[in-house]
C-alpha cells in the first residue's frame, strides 16, 4: 500500500517541507510604516543578521503629505490628514499582509515626533488602532538620537563606533560607552547648527540687502562664518575624550545623502558608503566653482534630480561645510574609517528590530 502511493506520499512531505521553509522564512521579514512630518513612508526588509546590520529591502514607498505644516499651523492635524492617513496606513498594511504573509509582530507603525504637539493625535491613533488592530507609537524626540545609534551603527560596532547625523535644524548622534558589568551608556552629541540653520545664520551676514541673492557674497560669508562653526565642532569633540578610541564614525542625514549622490554618481547597492574627508573638500569645491556640472547630473539622473529639488546651492554649501568642520574637527581622523548610512529611511526599523533580539543589548 505504501509503496502503491509512494509517489503520493513523497508529495506530500515535500509540500509540507516547502510550506514550513517558507513559513521559518518570513520570521526574517519586517516591515515599517512611519508617518513622518512631510510623508508616509514604507518599508519592507528581509534581515539576514542584525547584528551585523545585513539585511536587504524589499520594497519601499512613500507618499507626500505637510503634515508638519498642518500641525504648525493649526496645532492640531486637519480631518483631511486622519482620513487620508488612516485609509492608506490600513491599504498599505493589507498590502504588506497579502504580499509577504509575515508575522504580525514584525510590523510596526510609528508617527514623527512632532505628532506629539498636535492636540488632537489621540483621535488618529484611535482610529488606526480600531481599523488594524495595530498601536501607532508616536517616537520620543528625547529619544531620537538614541534610536540614530541603535538603528544606523550596525549592532557588532556599537562599543567601536559614533554617529553623526546632519538636519536641517541639528547635526546630533551620540556613541556608547561600555561600563562595568555588561552595561552599557548612551552618550548624545549634538552641535546646533543644522543645513537650514546654518544658511539662516550665514545670511543674516549679508548687510546689504541688494546682495541677499547674490552666490558670491553668500559664499564669501559662509567661508567667514566657518571660522564660529570649526570652534563649536571642537568644543563638540573636545568634551567627549572617549571619541578617540572609536575607530568607526557612520554619517547619516540629508547633507550626507546630497553629497554622495552628487559625488560618487554611483547606484551603489551597498547599505554603508566609504567617505573620506578628501572626497568632501573635492566636492566642496564643485559646489561652489562648478555648480552646472551637478545640473547637467540632474538632467539623467533621477536622484542627483531629487536631491537638486530638495536643496538649492546654498543649502548644499551649507551642509557640506558642516561635513567639513565635523570631519577636520576629529581627532585622530585619519587613522577612523567612515562611513555613509546610505539607507536612512529605516533607521528607526531597524533599531526597533535590535531592541527586540534576544542576541543584541540595547539597554542603553
């Protein structure tokens, strides 16, 4: 009789074989959806180890909508913003469900830190909590930097490593100083000068209003004001001696990802970028003597495009002085290696992923 289904009975272990691989498989998928202060942004990722930060995206999306500008305006989101955000965080989480079957556990909805200041977040909250059964965790700005470290410095570099991440409004990041008895603590670094505040700062310089839009009055300006901003990236590393043993130094943030992807004009599939500070003065000087080259990249290229649409010449000088000053202001630069966290939109995934592994300790 067994051997009279045979045939039959290899099928069937076979089939059962195949559905219990692909089950153990989707333990390894994760997804995010993060309501940011300008967009809903999703992401789905496969993570090969965490520890060593390896993993591969999947898929990612995003949608526009000026959250931010709703809430400063009104202190409160518009009807609009929780309609439109509900129904598309739960036609994003079916299509996530239908799309990778993962475990549910493994999907996290999270909204930016501004959320917190709009009087009427809890109606958004309860609405997406009634319509997925799922928590929206609003992300502690008090937190912020912490998660940086927990989600860009792959896990296996936290004692060895520090992050910078350069804003709009604050370059911040931080490192981990490993105590006695296993334990660990985060220590913030935070300069307070971002790309945005910084080109404020710059342009208040400029007496003559006539020249407000003049590129070389601004760009002279800007080298003067350099010589304040190397002083506040010194006091920033001279108060922290421990930097010096670090050997690693990840860069993430907005003035990071222009300078890459106008520089390097590579589609570079790997999640961390080598930098120098070389590479850096190089482009420091393209932006300032030959700007059309970078608008000639974006005519083919999508991302150097979007980068242009994002920033203007000023703001782009502005965010690479801050890479410069950091860099020179370093001690010991050269003997570090460092590197850019080209994959900044699942940061926060990420460091959600490592505080939940029984193999990493965050609690720091």
């Amino acid at each position: 009789m067994i051997k009279k289904n045979k045939p039959q009975v290899l099928f069937f272990i076979l089939f059962n074989l195949f559905f219990t691989l692909n089950s153990f498989a989707q333990k390894s998928i994760y997804a995010g959806i993060e309501i940011g202060r300008r967009a809903i942004k999703v992401s789905v990722i496969d993570v090969s180890n965490i520890k060593k930060a390896d993993y591969k995206i999947l898929s990612f999306w995003t949608e526009r909508i000026p959250f931010a500008d709703h809430i400063g305006a009104n202190g409160q989101l518009t009807p609009e913003d929780i309609s439109k955000t509900s129904i598309t965080v739960v036609d994003q989480l079916k299509k996530i469900r239908t799309d990778y079957k993962m475990l549910d556990e493994n999907i996290f909805i999270v909204a930016a830190p501004v959320f917190a200041s709009a009087t009427n977040v809890d109606v958004l909250k309860n609405k997406i909590a009634t319509l997925t059964n799922k928590e929206l965790e609003i992300l502690d700005v008090n937190e912020e930097a912490k998660t940086l470290v927990k989600g860009a410095i792959p896990p296996v570099d936290y004692a060895n490593a520090f992050l910078l991440d350069i804003g709009a409004q604050t370059t911040k990041g931080g490192y981990i100083d490993e105590l006695k008895d296993n334990k660990l603590e985060f220590i913030p670094l935070e300069l307070n000068f971002g790309t945005m505040t910084l080109t404020d700062a710059v342009e208040k310089t400029v007496v003559n209003k006539s020249q407000a839009n003049d590129m070389s009055a601004y760009q002279e300006k800007s080298f003067d004001y350099n010589t304040i901003l190397r002083k506040k990236t010194q006091e920033l590393f001279a108060a922290n001696p421990l930097l010096m043993k670090k050997d690693k130094l990840y860069l993430s943030g907005g003035a990071v990802w222009a300078f890459s992807t106008l520089y390097y004009d590579e589609n570079v599939k790997d999640h961390y970028i080598p930098l120098t500070l070389q590479d850096a003065v190089d482009y420091d000087a393209i932006l300032k003597n030959n700007f059309g080259k970078f608008t000639n990249l974006a005519k083919t290229n999508k991302e150097a495009a979007r980068v242009l649409n994002t920033y203007d010449q000023k703001y782009l000088i502005s965010a690479n002085n801050i890479l410069i000053a950091c860099l020179e202001s370093i001690p010991n630069l050269a003997t570090k290696k460092v590197y850019f966290v080209k994959e900044g939109q699942v940061t926060w995934l990420i460091s959600y992923i490592a505080e939940r592994s029984k193999k990493i300790n965050t609690n720091f």
